[in-house]
C-alpha cells in the first residue's frame, strides 16, 4: 500500500506502522511516500515529521482510537452498498430535517438512528441534514470542535456506521445533507500544524485560527478541504453539503474556495448523474452567494436564511432582545416573506452599520428557513424550545411560505427536552473554561446568562430527545399538525411556489395579525390573546390549529394564537 502525506517544509518524514518506523521519499510538491505492502484493511499507522510524532494522518479516514490515537487504513470498496436504483433529491420542494446523532436518540449512533427513519418517512421528509460528524475530543460534542475531517466519530459509528445511515436513509426516500466545518478546526486533538502551514496565522474567528486560504502554500491547504468535500458526495454517496459559517472563510483570492468547490461539485454530479447540493451557512446577506458561477455568483445551490427564522421568532414569541431588535413587529415579518431577507442595506441597529443587500430574482428554495434550529435554541443559556402555541403559527407559516423549509430534531412533536451546548474537551483549561467562554460568545445578546456547564455530562444527556413523549396527546396533536402541513404543502403547488414576487401580505396596523396569500389560499394568522376578525372571504377551510369562529362569510374570525389555511373564491 502506498502512503502519503503533505510536509513541504519537513527535511525527513517517517511512517510509523507494523511495529517500526520506515523512512518516505521526498515528491515534487512537498509530498512524501512510502510503499508499505504488508499494510492492509485497519492497519494502524501516525507519521513523524523531523524527528516528532508520530502524528495522526492529515487526511486520516479513521481514527478508532480517537483524535489522540493513531490512525487506521480504511479502504472504501470494503462496504457494499444498496442504493445502486438511488437517483438522488433535489432542493427544490424540498422539506429537511436536521438532527444531531448523539441526541437523536438514546444510543446516539447511527445505527439507533437508522430505526428512527420511519419516523421521517412518515412525516414527508425529503432531506435529513445531520451536524458534522467529524472526530471531536471526548464522547459527546455539538461536532463543530472536529478535528481530523476525513474520518468519522466512532462513537457514532465509524465509517462504516455513516455509510449504513446514508444507505438506510436512500432506501427510505430520502437524501442526506451533512454539515462540515472548514473555517476553523478544533483546539484540542489538532495536529496539522507540524504538516505544514495550514492556518492564516490570525483569529479568523472567535472560535479559532484562520485556515490558510490565500497565503503562501495555500494551494494544497485549498485542496485539503475541497478533496474532503468530494469525499462525503463520491464516497459517503452524500447528497449535499451544509458549509459552517461561510463568513468565517478568510479568502482574497480572485476565484473564492466556494465558487472553486461549486465548480468541482458541479463536476462530480456529472459524473455520478445524481443532484449534488451546496448549502452556505452565511449572516452576509449578500445574494452572490446563491447566484450561479455563470452569472458572477460563489454558485451555492441555496444559503440558510437567519432573516426569516428572526421575524418569525419575534412574531411567535414576543422577544424583541440582542438582533431581535429590527425584526420584532409584523412588517418585519412581512417583508421577509416577500422578499426573503429583512437587512437588504437596511441599517442593523445590533452591527450599527447597514447590512446586505437585496435578493431581487432570487427564488426562495434558494433560501433554507426555519423556526428553530441547533443553533437558534442550543445558544439560548436554557437551550429551550419555543412552546407548542408559537410553534403552531409559526409552523404554519414556515410551512406554506416560498422558502426551503428546515425542522430541527423533535420540533414536530414539541419535545420538552432541551437543546444545550455540550462538549468533553480532555485538557482540563480547555474543560474548564467552557462556560465562560460560551458566556463571552454572547455577550450583548441580551440574555441573563444562566447556562448549565457545558462539560458536565448531564448537559448531554438532558439534550437527548425523548421519543416516548408521542405516547401523549399534546404531543401527537402537534405531530399531527405538522404532518398535515407538509402534506399540505406537497400537494398544493402554490405553497411550494419560490418565486417570491408571488407572495403577498397583509397585517393589522396593531400587530395582532397577518395574512400571508398564496395565489387562492390565505394562511391567517392571530398572534394575539384575543380572537381577532381578518379580511378574508371564507370559501373552503383546508386546515386549522383552532377552529375559526362564527363570522360574516366575507370575513374569516380567529381563535386567540391560531393559524387557518383557506381557499377563497378566485
């Protein structure tokens, strides 16, 4: 088996393996090899640059021992798959689903999850986007501390493990976005830095270094994370790819990593003859990120919408704190919802600057929104979930607006378990100071910081959703409702329908309501305590949280906090 690594500046490299050392040979490029024939299947193996080590493989695909332990040999053609008939999903129509593996369920690995898939099935699900799985230090972490990106944690289940839930999931219908971390790596179990010059040498961001984008011997660090994208969708048969922080990416280049990436995924999804999806987490507000290559843009195939998931946040819940500020108030909430983001140059009072720009002829599948989400309550100090009333209007509308809807793991039954931040970090600084620095990351958020400590294992297992809560009624009333919206909405093409110059809004000048039309359909909303009568003629009632009260027919009258979708005469 040949082995290779990249260590330009190194002056001798070694491969530890099969109980002794061997020297590798320098290759054009700041590459060395070594032919190890006897090195097979699982064989372990760490290289030593200049004398130190040995260190794990930069692009080790396993790591059975975790992000301190040697590397393993993983060959790919070892697994034999079963979805040869898969064609894969596109974005558009789409309803995703984002889970964490550890917390889904209470084994937390792959193959608990795998029994679960039914679940999704049954409420309509194209998409499940699960947060990186990369190794992170300990047994339980959100996955955004992950170093050694090639490999998969073993505590979920290895390589092996990822592939079973891929091809689980395409014998079930659906596809699998998985989410990956290329703007930082991990403070603790990284080892890139003896290989070569892979970070910027600057903060990038407040979770860490920069990678080296731009600066010398940037070439092969750019290649790094490109070849580890390539990996998930060829090897992993992945379906697309949701890119952390995009705006944590520092890159001058005139040809920026993620039009570089579009171009390559663009490529491969030639090759293979199935849709390949790129998802950019960004707060740029900036439409370039979602317009082709072709017309200028970085050709992400869609960007997560924080905009939108603000103003219905604020609409539901009342809060008005830290960047919730511009969004609370029903214009807000209106104007996203025709057109897709409220900061379109617009002054935000939270960066005291304007912010972004418009996304005129942007469709809105290219928008992924949501009403909750892993961030959105896991950086709440009490990782609460919003209740089951705001849930129910703010479903409602999530579910019948023009963008890619996404739900959070449980969301659809209003789990009553938390999601908190968690982490195990083995060294004990960086254990110990996890609660203080999670507490500096959100300083001026406008929270009264009260957080459970992030290392302590109880804040893992409280985090873990519990399924037998379906067993009661609350909660298979709201299962129910969010069943009936996606069906819903599949079955209506004008509520899928992207092009947001379609949309059109309505609100009470007092706040209390909205309605959102969708070619003949009114989704009407009462925010209020009150029952509220709003400006739409009853024809057909297709579904309601509460049923509507007695009114004019050329009205329609609300119960207090409902949402009722109707058909009105066209």
């Amino acid at each position: 088996m040949i082995f290779e690594v990249w260590a330009p500046k190194a002056t001798a490299v070694e491969i530890e393996v099969l109980g002794g050392r061997r020297p590798m040979s320098p290759r054009a490029g700041g590459w060395w090899e070594a032919d190890v024939p006897d090195a097979v299947h699982g064989t372990r193996y760490g290289y030593v640059i200049d004398g130190d080590g040995p260190y794990p493989d930069p692009r080790s695909r396993r790591q059975p021992d975790g992000v301190f332990g040697a590397s393993a040999v993983y060959d790919h053609d070892h697994y034999t798959w079963s979805d040869h008939a898969w064609t894969g999903r596109d974005l558009r129509g789409a309803v995703i689903y984002e889970l964490h593996v550890g917390t889904f369920t209470g084994p937390g690995t792959f193959t608990a999850a795998i029994e679960k898939l039914q679940h999704l099935t049954d409420l309509c699900v194209d998409l499940v986007e699960i947060m990186p799985v990369a190794p992170v230090p300990g047994g339980r972490n959100w996955g955004y501390d992950g170093v050694d990106l090639y490999a998969v944690n073993e505590t979920y289940g290895g390589p092996d493990g990822l592939k079973s839930f891929v091809d689980a999931c395409h014998r079930a219908g659906i596809g699998v976005i998985l989410d990956v971390v290329y703007n930082h790596l991990g403070p603790s179990g990284n080892f890139l830095r003896p290989f070569g010059p892979y970070f910027g040498g600057f903060e990038g961001s407040f979770w860490g270094e920069a990678v080296n984008l731009d600066g010398p011997g940037s070439d092969e660090v750019r290649r790094y994370f490109i070849d580890n994208a390539m990996q998930w969708l060829r090897d992993y048969h992945i379906d697309g790819l949701r890119l952390d922080a995009v705006h944590a990416l520092h890159d001058k280049r005139a040809t920026h990593l993620l039009a570089e990436l579009s171009e390559e995924v663009d490529a491969l999804a030639c090759t293979l003859g199935r849709p390949l999806t790129l998802i950019a987490e960004s707060d740029l507000n900036d439409p370039r990120m979602v317009r082709p290559l072709e017309a200028g843009g970085l050709g992400m195939t869609a960007q997560w919408n924080d905009d939108v998931h603000h103003a219905l946040h604020c609409a539901v819940s009342g809060e008005s704190h830290g960047y919730y500020a511009d969004f609370a108030g029903l214009p807000a909430l209106a104007k996203v919802l025709t057109s897709g983001v409220l900061h379109d140059g617009s002054y935000s009072s939270f960066r005291e600057r304007g912010h972004g720009r418009p996304y005129t002829g942007v469709p809105g599948h290219r928008l992924v929104a949501c009403l909750q989400n892993h961030d959105q309550i896991g950086n709440r100090p009490g990782g609460d979930r919003l209740p089951a009333a705001a849930l129910r209007i703010g479903a409602g509308l999530l579910l019948t607006s023009p963008f890619t809807p996404m739900l959070f793991m449980g969301e659809e039954w209003a789990a009553g378990t938390p999601f908190l931040f968690f982490s195990d970090h083995v060294e004990a600084h960086l254990r110990d100071s996890e609660g203080d620095r999670r507490e500096r990351e959100f300083e001026g958020f406008g929270y009264a910081w009260e957080a459970p400590d992030p290392s302590d294992e109880e804040s893992f297992l409280r985090s873990k959703l519990d399924w037998t809560e379906l067993k009661e009624e609350e909660h298979w009333s709201m299962l129910s409702w969010y069943r009936d919206l996606v069906a819903l909405r599949k079955a209506l093409p004008e509520l899928s329908d992207p092009r947001l110059d379609r949309v059109r809004v309505d609100t009470d000048p007092d706040g209390r309501w909205l309605v959102m039309w969708r070619g003949p359909y009114a989704v009407s909303a009462n925010f209020s305590s009150r029952p509220v009568t709003v400006p739409v003629p009853v024809h057909t009632v297709l579904l309601a949280s509460d049923t509507p009260l007695p009114s004019n027919p050329s009205t329609l009258r609300l119960a207090p906090q409902s949402l009722t979708i109707t058909r009105t005469p066209h």
